[in-house]
C-alpha cells in the first residue's frame, strides 16, 4: 500500500522507516527539506518539501493513489486542515492526524477522523502504570460508550479461563499481552501470571468491572 505522511519529525521519521520496513511505499511530505535527514540513507521513500494541505503538494506525494494518509506535524491545526483534504477531496478513507489538544481530538473524532491525542495519551500510559488497579481507556469509539482498556487482574484470576472471567466481569477479552507478546486468546485460555489483560467494555461499567477483576472468581456479585 502507498502511504503518505505529513511531518517529518522523530515520529513522522519513525513511522516512515517502520512502514517501508514492512514493505509498504511510502511519501513523507515536511515545508523543511532539512527534516529529510531524519529519514537515513536507507529511506528509499519519496521525500517532498511543501505544505501538507497544499493539493500540488500531495499530488507530487502520489495522495490520490494512496490507501492511507497520517498527519503528524507539530501543529494541531494543519494536520486537522491537512487530514480533511485527504478525506473529502482525495477520498483517502483510511487517515488519521496527532493532535496535541485532547479536547479538539474529541470533537474530530465525532466528526469521523480519527486522532492521537499526544498529551492524553503519554497521560493515559503514565496513569495505567502509577495506577495499575486502574482501567484507563487505551481507546474509545467517537460516541464515547465503548472503550478498549488493560485492566488490573487479582491472582485470584490465575489458573482460570478467559470464558470464566468474561462471564463474571462482564467485558469481552480483547487480547493479552503475555511475555512482551500479545496472543489472541480462546475461550479455554487460561490466565496466567504477568499477563496483561485488554478488554472491550462499556464506558459506564467502568467501576464495576474493577471491582469484579480485583474481587476474583469465588466472590459472590
């Protein structure tokens, strides 16, 4: 697949190198040409000096027969311009922009462009790890009422299935992260220590479901 990627700072580098890696083409588009050399030698992506939202620029980037497109700049309102003309006039479904403003990155997300918020989400990290007993949402669909979260597990849970945690808590068990790999389980998995448990549940049974994960399964509800 084509991709193009507005920003070409450490994470718009970042992204560029990891997508050719994986044997995607790749356009990276910054107004600095002195930007590029964070690319390396090896990029063998095309590197195009402009703006962003600029059609002739895009077009030069190859935007029209892209599958995707991510805005990743250092300015909130030029990736959230940037985004749109890829969306509703080069019909790229698949785009996505980094905003650094949370509240503006609700108000996107309901208007169906997805977004990373950077300050909510290093926020969110930073909670999960100083809070583990927590459930802070790793996402959340545009209408706010289903979110995907790791959740805190008592060793109560270890030796059980996931069907038996799901049926006691509630949520639907996404994936788990198990030895630095994440596994798709089956209803038979069974938990065990160090894994970390992801989770699909709705945004209003957040304290619920915490209570049901720390009080194990021979609890009464």
């Amino acid at each position: 697949m084509h991709i193009v990627i507005m920003g070409c700072g450490r994470v718009g580098a970042t992204l560029a190198q990891n997508l050719e890696e994986r044997g995607h083409s790749v356009a990276v588009i910054d107004r600095d040409a002195t930007a590029f050399r964070r690319l390396g030698s090896r990029f063998g992506g095309r590197r195009v000096t402009g703006l962003g939202f600029d059609r002739d620029t895009l077009n030069e980037a190859g935007l029209q027969d892209a599958g995707a497109f991510a805005a990743v700049s250092s300015g909130d309102n030029s990736n959230i311009i940037a985004a749109r003309v890829a969306r509703e006039v080069f019909g790229v479904e698949n785009v996505t922009a980094r905003i650094y403003d949370s509240r503006r990155a609700e108000v996107y997300e309901r208007l169906g462009i997805p977004t990373v918020a950077t300050v909510r989400w290093t926020a969110d990290q930073m909670l999960r790890r100083l809070l583990p007993a927590g459930a802070e949402p790793l996402w959340r669909d545009p209408s706010g009422g289903v979110q995907l979260s790791e959740v805190h597990v008592t060793a109560a849970w270890l030796g059980h299935t996931v069907s038996a945690f799901q049926e006691r808590t509630g949520v639907r068990v996404a994936f788990l992260t198990r030895m630095g790999e994440a596994i798709l389980p089956t209803a038979r998995t069974v938990l065990q220590e160090g894994d970390l448990v992801h989770v699909m549940m709705y945004s209003d049974r957040v304290a619920e479901v915490e209570a049901a994960c720390l009080l194990g399964p021979e609890e009464p509800r």
